[in-house]
C-alpha cells in the first residue's frame, strides 16, 4: 500500500497522511507504533550487518 511519496509527511490533527492511514483503518496510535517498530526492526538489521575491525 502506496500511502503517500513524501518523505517528511506531516503528523498534525489536519494532515493527510495520518487521515489516509485512518481511511485504510489504521488509527493513529497503531500507526506511530507500526513506525517505530519498523524502525527499530531496520536498526537491528543495518547492525546485523556491520563488522568491526
């Protein structure tokens, strides 16, 4: 699911982006979460990847 190109969207009570995720039924709460899980899952995979000398 395509929600929308920009990199920087906005997170305000007018914004689009998180009232589009609402549209698709993902609430706002569910949505930071599902973000900060991605993030974090991300992390430990660019760590996974490092090597040290």
């Amino acid at each position: 699911v395509i929600n929308e190109i920009n990199t920087l969207p906005g997170f305000t009570n007018i914004s689009m982006y998180p009232k589009l995720w609402q549209a698709s039924g993902l609430g706002y709460t569910d949505l930071i979460t599902r973000l900060i899980e991605l993030a974090l899952e991300r992390h430990a995979a660019d760590n996974a990847l490092k090597t040290t000398m």
